[in-house]
C-alpha cells in the first residue's frame, strides 16, 4: 500500500509530467507582423514573376545593389508551413513600381515582382535588389503568404541601420518587438547581399 509520501510524489509527478506536455505543445514562435499591402500590389502579375527580380523575360537590370532575400516560413510550433506561397514586390532603384497608380514609370528590365512555393523544410529564395527610397518612404519591400485560396499574411521588410526607417510612419508605428521581426540587415557576401527574413504565421 502507498504511503502519503509516496501518493504526494506520484502526484508531483503526474502534475509535471502535464505541465511538460501543454509546454511541449504550447507556440513557440511569435508571429511575424503584419503591415498594410500598400497601393502597389500588381494590378496584373507579370509574366516572368519567378524568383529573380533582377531578369524580367531576357532583360537584365543592372541598377541597384544586387541581394539575396531568403529564409523560412514556420507555424508557431516550428513546423514549415508545406505549400505556402510567398511573394514579394518592390519599387526599382529610381524608386518607381510596376504599377498605373505610380504612372508606369518603373524600367522595364526591373521584373518588380516574385513568387516562391516554400521547400519541404520551408525554405524560400529571391534575388533582388536592396531596396531603395521613394517619395515618403524608408527602404522596404512588401511581403505576402498564401496558402491555396487563403491570405495567410501581408508585411513589409525593412533595412537594418538604414537612416529613414526612423522618418517612416509605417515603421515607428511598430514596437520594439516588431521593429526586430521586420528589420533585418543587408550583409555583403560573396554573391551580393544577402538578407535573412524567417516569417512566422499564426497557427
């Protein structure tokens, strides 16, 4: 027969074994934040809107500093998000977007737009440019995830260290925790530039 000892253990046990289990079950990424989409978004997708914004069709655009934008879409639980879709879209060096609403200035070589099926380990990849300034606004380039028909998030990435992110009324709205989700650094290395951006969606 167990002891009141004994029970007292065998409950403390049970009660931290429950504990570790909705810990092990509980989120434990935040979410990254979503922002506007802007009045940019393509009103009509291109024709080439594959990784590279770099070639549209056979044209090269040489403007800009070349980069790479890459990382991971995880649910909160760290799981890759499997068939997420990933887009972006920018303006060009001259600060101008594939867009009538920006009066269609944007050079033609510039494909302005990208999407990206994640990997089987949630891995995406685009080659682009670091953003530049436009009228109003700090360096950033728009971000969307879908999921099939679904809109899973929409945000904005921004340049590290760069000095108009603290002019920038989109990016001051952001807390601290948010600033740090969003803004990332543009490194040299032997390809470029290369950013590293993971995207969190809410579970």
């Amino acid at each position: 027969m167990l002891n009141r000892r004994s029970l007292l253990a065998a409950g403390a046990a049970a009660l931290a074994a429950r504990i570790g289990a909705a810990q092990a079950q509980s989120p434990s990424l935040q979410p990254t934040p979503s922002q506007t989409e802007g009045p940019f978004y393509p009103v009509d997708l291109p024709a080439d809107s594959d990784f590279d914004l770099l070639r549209n069709g056979l044209a090269s655009y040489q403007r800009g500093q070349p980069a790479w934008v890459e990382g991971t879409v995880l649910d909160t639980g760290g799981k890759p998000v499997s068939g997420a879709v990933v887009e972006i879209w920018q303006c060009d060096q001259a600060g101008h977007y594939h867009h009538p609403g920006d009066g269609g200035r944007a050079d033609p070589a510039f494909q302005g737009f990208g999407r990206v099926t994640v990997a089987s380990d949630g891995r995406y990849r685009f080659r682009t440019l670091r953003p530049a300034p436009y009228s109003g606004r700090t360096p950033h380039i728009h971000v969307k995830v879908r999921l099939g028909n679904h809109e899973l998030l929409t945000t904005q990435l921004y340049v590290a260290g760069d000095a108009g992110n603290e002019r920038d009324f989109l990016w001051q709205r952001l807390n601290a925790q948010g600033r740090a989700a969003l803004t990332v650094p543009f490194a040299p290395d032997a390809e470029g530039l290369r950013a590293r951006f993971p995207i969190v969606i809410k579970a």
